[in-house]
C-alpha cells in the first residue's frame, strides 16, 4: 500500500512540474517576444514596425502644433510615395520580362518557379516588389522579388 502512495504521489509531483514548466515557458516566450519583436506598431505610411527607440518627432520635441504639421506633409506625399512605387514595380514587371526572353523554354519554367517562390515569400513584408499588386506582364508573373532577378 505504501509502494501504491509514493507511486501516486511522485507521479502528481510529475505533472505539476510539468505543468508549472508549460506556465513558466509560455510566459517567458511572451516575454522574450515582446522584447525582441516589439510591439505592432506602425508608421506613418502604415507599413512595417517603426525603428526602435523614440521617433523623430519625439527626439525634436515637436509641439501638437508642428506635430499636425508633419503629419500633414506625410499625408499629402503619399500617393506621390505610391505612385513612384508603382512605376517601380512597372520597371520590375519589364526588367522580368526582359531577363525571362533570354532563356530557354526549360530555364523559363525554372525561372517562373523561382519568381513564383520568391513573390510568396516576399507577402506580407509591406514594401513596394513584396508581393504587392502590379500588373502582370505575358512573360512573367508580378513585381520584381529582390536583387536577384
């Protein structure tokens, strides 16, 4: 009967080790997280995280006054920041095609799966050629995915 109760009670000692394991590291993997990755925040052109530590306009000291000011200007730029985006992403469509015309009909095919894999990996990154929406040209398949091709 003895054997029975220490078998009992070392096995329960197990699972509230274990358990207290399982809280100790989901709290510190939230912890680690959100010192290493931060918060969601984002920028003016809501895209991306902001760099760490103080914005520009908290390290100038900005008034409210100035503050409306700057925001102002970033919003009154970016459809000009889009549009220049845009012809870039146009370049990019055209330089694909130029490169993919030079290549043999097996290379192409090997050519679009490396596009295709590259534009999938590039979603979500929030940047112009990160698998955004540009038009796609008959030989080959959206935005320009990095220096590479």
């Amino acid at each position: 009967m003895q054997n029975s109760k220490t078998k009992s009670e070392a096995g329960l000692l197990v699972l509230v080790v274990f358990i207290l394991g399982l809280l100790v590291g989901g709290v510190g993997n939230h912890l680690w997280g959100a010192r290493v990755w931060g918060s969601a925040r984002q920028d003016h052109a809501g895209q991306g995280h902001p760099p760490p530590g103080p914005s520009p306009s908290q390290r100038l000291g900005l008034t409210p006054d100035q503050q409306k000011q700057w925001d102002a200007i970033f919003t009154d730029a970016r459809p000009q920041l889009q549009a220049l985006d845009n012809q870039r992403n146009e370049l990019h469509v055209q330089i694909r095609e130029k490169l993919r015309a030079v290549l043999t009909s097996d290379q192409q095919v090997k050519f679009d799966a490396m596009v295709k894999d590259q534009d999938a990996r590039g979603r979500g990154r929030g940047g112009p050629n990160r698998g955004g929406s540009a038009p796609q040209g008959d030989h080959g398949p959206g935005p320009h995915p990095g220096p590479g091709f």
